[in-house]
C-alpha cells in the first residue's frame, strides 16, 4: 500500500464534507426513512452536524483524535436516539483510536473505517445483511482498502469505493429490514432503500469529488 499520508487538516476536510452532505440531503434521508421507518433520521443528523459546524471555532484541534472527540461530545448533545448513540460513538472509538497522532497513514486510515464499522455492529446491535449502515459501510471500507493495496492514489481509491457504495445502497432494496422501526413492516420493507446507506453512497459521493476537486 502506498505511504500517503493523511494529514490533520485532512481530516477535519472529511468532517466537514460529511455535515455538509447530511445537512444538503435532509429531507431526502428522511424521506426515504418515513416509508418505513420513524422519518426522522435526515431531520436528527442534520441538528448534529449543524451544531458541529456551529460549534466548529470552538473545538479541540490540536490533534485529529482530539478533535473528533469533540465532534462526538457535540453530536451526542445534539441528537437524541439511536442516530445520536451510533454516530458518537464512532466518532468518539476513533478519536481514541487515533491518541495523538497528527499524521494518518492510508493503513491507518482503513483501521479507523473499520473501529467505526465494530462501533455501528456494538451500539446497533446489527450486522450485515439487517438493512443498515453496514450494508452499504462494509462493502464500500472492502473496495477502498482493495483500491489502496493495488497502489491506486487516494482519489481513485474514493472514485471506486463511492461506486461500491452506490451499489451496495442500491441491493438494501432486496434485504429485509430487522433494526430500529421498519423491522416492523418485516417482508413490507423489502423493496425499500435503506437511508443509512444512501447517506453512506452520498457521502462517500460527495467525498470522492471533493477529494479530486481539492
């Protein structure tokens, strides 16, 4: 894998493509959340990273893992249920994750994917195949690491595991819902999107072209 090197300023630029895909497609994911579920899920990310931006001058940057840890203490705050809890937490496992570390190999970078993939499976109590983040999360982390030990640079990398995840978002229409509300629609939520992976493509989207942009 090539030693390209992540720097703090890095990902804070993450950070700040995230909120402002979640804050853009809000009442898409919560849309696509009311088919089957409590539609609410766009409406609760978009108060968090809301007040992450809002809260953006104020935060720890001395170190990427300080200042994802004040990422995770804000959305906490910030929102209220499930979505709060899984989103904090995995911003908070990989703060602590990271320590002090002001540079962030792409080896690196691919183990922190995967402490936020352990920390959706532990606070959602959830795993592949139950219609979640995972489905399209799993996958997409799958195709980036594939992408970075073929030797392809960051850019490219992102390009495919945006693909990946587009696709991945996609077959969540096959599976049937087991977490949160829609599993009580059961075989009625086959045929449906998933909105955590949609908002995993659309991240990742986002993130792929800015990354090539900037």
């Amino acid at each position: 894998m090539k030693k390209e090197v992540i720097m703090a300023k890095d990902v804070e630029f993450v950070v700040k493509q995230i909120a402002d895909t979640v804050l853009r497609n809000e009442a898409y994911f919560s849309e696509l959340d009311g088919v089957c579920g409590d539609g609410d899920f766009g409406y609760s990310l978009a108060r968090g990273f809301e007040k992450v931006l809002a809260e953006w001058d104020n935060m720890d940057h001395s170190t990427p893992g300080n200042f994802l840890k004040k990422v995770a203490q804000v959305i906490m705050s910030a929102v209220g249920g499930v979505s709060g809890t899984i989103w904090g937490t995995m911003f908070l496992r990989v703060g602590v994750k990271l320590g002090n570390k002001t540079e962030i190999t792409r080896e690196d970078a691919i183990e922190l994917l995967h402490v936020a993939i352990d920390a959706i499976k532990q606070r959602g109590s959830c795993d592949l195949g139950d219609k979640t983040y995972l489905d399209a999360l799993v996958p997409t982390v799958d195709a980036l690491e594939k992408a970075f030990a073929e030797g392809k640079d960051t850019a490219e990398a992102l390009e495919i595991a945006a693909k990946v995840a587009a696709e991945s978002a996609e077959a969540t229409r096959a599976l049937v819902a087991k977490k949160g509300r829609a599993a009580y629609t059961g075989e009625r939520s086959i045929g449906t999107l998933d909105a955590g992976s949609v908002a995993v493509a659309k991240i990742f989207e986002d993130l792929a072209k800015a990354w090539k942009e900037n």
